[in-house]
C-alpha cells in the first residue's frame, strides 16, 4: 500500500525584507509564486520536493541597490553593498498527523530556476536583477515512517 504525503511548501512562506541600518541601501522585494510539494521516497522515511513527483516552491526576488555607487558596484559583480538571501528551515510541521511530528529533522536550500541542483545553498550574496528561485526542502524521520496524511511546513526568505 503507497501512502503520499504533501506539504504546500511556499504557501504560507514567512518573509521577511531586514536590511541593517545603513549598511545597504535599496530594496529587495520578495514575490512568492507557486508552492512546492512533498512527496514520500520508497521508504517513506522522507518527504521531500526533490522525491519523485515533488516540486520545489517558487519566489521571485528582486534587488536594486540605491545610489550610484552601489549601483555601479552590483552591476560589475562585485558583491560590495549587495543583498544577501538566505532560507531558514523550518523546526516543526505546521500541520501534520501527530505520529509525524516526532524525530524529523528538516533540510533544503534554494537555487536559480534552471540552475544546478549542486548549488542548492542557505546563504549568498546577491546582485542587481530579478532571480526566480526554486526552494527545495526534504524532512527527514531518524526512526520509523511518515504516517499517511497531509503534512505543512513553512520555510523563512530573508534578503538583507
């Protein structure tokens, strides 16, 4: 007997645009797109969007330094007063059958749609333009199975 479990993992994305005061100047805007979707592998000891039939969330960034320095600096590559974007994980299900809930550690990162899995990173830096991101996110149980149900989890974008 299968069992599928999924998880709508951009859907109630926490998002968060901190800039530290007087560091960067700019914005950065963040635009969720589609959430993403957990799926369990043969063993049903992980639930992950990088399981077959699962897809990562999306989100749209965008920066742009301010003033004609910084500006200037982005566009030539070289990350001096840039933004950084960075994923946090989430701790818990938001929602989730309670026999799930114990023993899973979560794990993930982001890469630019149409990039290279192998750069699935937490944290870099970030020029000028508009990137859309794809955010994986893999649970994992130490012990037993994921029970069959229907399971959430939210991960946090900052871009600072």
């Amino acid at each position: 007997m299968s069992r599928t479990g999924t998880l709508v993992a951009a859907a109630a994305l926490l998002l968060a645009a901190v800039r530290p005061a007087a560091a960067v100047l700019g914005t950065c805007t963040i635009v969720v797109g589609a959430p993403g979707v957990l799926t369990p592998n043969a063993g049903l000891t992980t639930l992950s969007t990088q399981n077959s039939g699962g897809s990562p969330a999306t989100a749209t960034i965008t920066t742009l330094a301010g003033g004609v320095i910084p500006s200037l600096v982005c566009a030539l590559n070289l990350p001096l007063n840039c933004f950084r974007l960075s994923l946090t994980q989430p701790t818990d299900f938001m929602a989730a059958p309670a026999a799930a809930r114990t023993a899973s550690t979560f794990s993930g990162g982001w890469r630019v749609a149409g990039g290279s899995s192998s750069l699935n990173v937490l944290s870099a830096v970030i020029l000028n333009g508009t990137y859309t991101m794809h955010f994986d996110l893999t649970a994992t149980k130490a012990s037993g199975v994921f029970a069959a149900g229907t399971y959430q989890a939210q991960q946090t974008i900052r871009c600072e």
